[in-house]
C-alpha cells in the first residue's frame, strides 16, 4: 500500500516520537508498503537508506513567522501527487485537520503519543482534532485509551490499543544476559538528565539511600545532567556516572550493557527506552503513572512497578537485585520474553495492517474527491516561547507549574524553575 506518515519528527537523534517513526517507517517498508515521510523540522541529516521518500516540511515555530496556509498547501498537493492510499498523522496536526479535505476513500490514522499528562495535552488534541473524520486512533496504552475516551469523549471502538515497538538487537541476546548475570556489580542506568517529568528529583533522593544501605552498585545518568552535579552528595560512596547528552546509539549501547534502567516518571506515553531496555534483558524499575509501562512490566517478575515519587521503594528493588544473581537472572530472561510476546515488530506491523486495510464503518462520510480547505487547518499547537515572548498557553503551563511546586520538594522545584529559564 502507499502510505504517508506525516510527523512533527523523524530525523532528530533520541528518542521520542522520532525513534517511534523511524521504526515505524522501517518495519513498514520493510513489509512491502510505500511509504512517504512528511516532518516539520527545517533540516533532515542525510540518510542514504531513505533516498527520495522523504519529504522535508519547516514547522514554523510561532504563525507570525510565514503563511502556513502556502507551506501547507504544497503539502497538501504532494500528498495527493503521490495518491497514498493511507494517511497516518503521527504528532501532526497539519495533516490531521485537514483529514475531512482528503477523498474519502482514503483511510486516516492518528498516532496519540501521550497517555494524558498535563504537560503534554496538546498531543492530544492534535491527535483528536478531527475526530469524527478519522477512521483509527491509535493510543499506545490502555492508560491513554481511557484518558482519550474520558476527556474527549471518544466512541471506545474507534480507538485501538497499539504499544510502540523495537527493532531486535543484532547481537545474541540470551549469551549477553548470561553474561551480564556473572557481574558482581550492579550497573544502573537513568537516562533522564535534569527532567522533573522524568523524576531526576526523585533519583537523588534514591541515591542517598543507596549510599547509606552500602548497596553495590554503579549509577550511570546521562541526558542534560550539568544542572544534576551540583545537587549530588560532596562526599559518595557509589560511582556516579554524570554523560551528559548522548547520541541514540550510544544511548542504546549503554542501556543494552546495563542491568537495570530506572523510569520513575511522573508522565509518559510508552517510552522507546523501555523498549531498548527489556530487548536486552534490562531489568526496568518504573513509576505507577499513567504510562504503558505498568502495562507491559509485570511486577517482580520482569521488573518493578514503584509509586511515583518513592525512593524507598527503588532503592529496595535495587538492594534486592544486587544482592541475588539467581533474581537478576529470572528478570531480566523475563523482560526479554515480554519483549518477545509484546513488543516486536512482527505484533507491531499484524495490529497496524488491520487499520490499514479496512475504513471505519461510521466514520463521517468525506468527498469522492480530495479538495483543499484552508479553513480546515489548524496551523501550530506546540509553539517554543519563552517568558520575553508569552502565549497564553505557555504563561498558563508556567504558573500551573508554580502552584504545583508547593508539594514538591525542593529539587523538584529547582528543576522546575530550571527548565522554565531555559
């Protein structure tokens, strides 16, 4: 089938919606599907594996800056030049508003990549804005699936339950859990830098327990961890790693390698690092939030699911993890079995071929043909601002964050206010 995929990332390095749509596209053309790729970044880096089929589109970043209504436009005719017989809005909310202006017998797709945190609401209504002309939305947990229904009032049918998914490792996963279990060190790995959503605030916290309980293990954090240095203990017992930013590549290699990740967020989606974590026998320690991930993770027995915000509870998991090969060894064959049975490609492409092939009985009926409407677009929903140059949303987000604070403690304030600077 020809398909677009229109996104609000695909090149950049990381994780995110841009890994999942990396993935996606491979497994897609992979399975004979031809696909054209739509992204509103300004620059694509060179990838020689996919020639002409990207198609780069500049999202501008506030609607004073250009006429989004001619970008979108010429976007809109190469679209239909290239006559897809699907149209998969992945973060997009060019191509979902104008979902009524396409043929109707072309099948729409919208990817929701949140399961419903605050901050991240608008992907959510980029994701419904149309919602009634779009044949699937694809929510990527049961969390987000009954948050989409709650707070849109969407029919439950319309929406189908897709978790992301992950290319295997290359290497021989078995022989690398048998060798990461004759370690008699403990490697974690936090890949959350400085983010309060990602609960770097609480990962401190975890790690003067650790200190105190003696636990041996190595603490390797990496992401925008220059702000972390200055609230680690001055004198500490366990090796921690501060790496800073790093490529996916060498993201991944480090999680691969390692014997535990934690994800202790607040909010999430279906985070690709758990993924990449359980590929390789990773042991996960997750959050109970609203997330795929106390989905997937079955606790004690391919990981931990933890309260948000309880330290005590990881600094546990963790102290029970280095203290038992034989216990490491049953998770982390068990975190690569759930990969196996829930997260491979193979389930990935069986669920998204049963959208693709078939329109939704009692979506609204469109045009026989596709006809442009510029009064259908919605042209931006995620604006970068800044205090010197406010929106509404932005000032609102700001000062929700400020009345928040107050139950948090005072690291999570500080990052807070770190990231509101920035």
């Amino acid at each position: 089938m020809r398909i677009v995929l229109a996104t609000s990332a695909f090149g950049r390095d990381g994780g995110g919606v841009s890994a999942y749509n990396r993935e996606a596209y491979a497994i897609l053309t992979s399975a004979g599907h031809e696909v054209r790729v739509f992204t509103a970044e300004q620059t694509l880096p060179a990838n020689p594996c996919l020639g002409e089929k990207v198609t780069v589109k500049h999202y501008p970043l506030t609607p004073q800056e250009t006429d989004q209504t001619i970008i979108v436009h010429q976007m809109f005719d190469e679209i239909i030049a290239f006559n897809p017989d699907v149209l998969i809005s992945s973060d997009s909310v060019w191509l979902t508003s104008l979902f009524p202006c396409f043929a109707d017998r072309r099948i729409r797709i919208s990817i929701c990549h949140t399961s419903g945190h605050e901050i991240d609401s608008a992907i959510g209504n980029a994701a419904v804005c149309r919602a009634t002309s779009t044949d699937w939305l694809i929510a990527l947990s049961e969390a987000a699936n009954s948050w989409l229904i709650g707070k849109y009032a969407l029919d439950p049918k319309q929406i189908k339950v897709i978790y992301n998914t992950l290319a295997d490792c290359p290497s021989d996963v078995k022989a690398l859990i048998e060798k990461k279990c004759l370690d008699e060190r403990l490697l974690v790995v936090f890949p959350g830098g400085s983010s309060e959503i990602k609960a770097a605030d609480v990962v401190l916290k975890t790690l003067k327990y650790l200190i105190n309980d003696g636990i041996n293990c190595d603490l390797v954090w990496f992401g925008k961890t220059k702000f972390i240095a200055k609230f680690l203990p001055r004198t500490i017992s366990i090796p921690v790693f501060l790496h800073g930013l790093m490529s996916r590549k060498e993201a991944v290699d480090t999680i691969t390698g390692a014997h535990c990740i934690l994800l202790p967020s607040r909010g999430e989606g279906c985070p690709m690092t758990l993924l990449e974590a359980m590929r390789s026998g990773t042991i996960p320690i997750v959050s109970d939030c609203p997330s795929a991930m106390r989905e997937i993770v079955k606790d004690g027995l391919s990981g931990f699911i933890i309260r948000v915000g309880d330290e005590k509870g990881i600094a546990h998991a963790l102290e029970n993890l280095s203290t038992s090969a034989d216990l490491r060894k049953t998770m982390m064959l068990s975190a690569r079995d759930t990969y196996e049975k829930m997260l491979s490609p193979e389930i990935w492409l069986h669920k998204m071929e049963e959208l693709i092939n078939k329109r939704r009985f009692d979506r609204n009926k469109g045009h026989q043909v596709d006809m442009y409407n510029p009064q259908m677009l919605i042209p931006w929903h995620r604006p970068k601002m800044s205090w010197k140059q406010p929106s509404i949303n932005y000032l609102k987000d700001r000062i929700r964050l400020f009345k928040h604070a107050g139950r948090c403690s005072i690291i999570s304030l500080a990052l807070r206010l770190k990231h509101i600077r920035m």
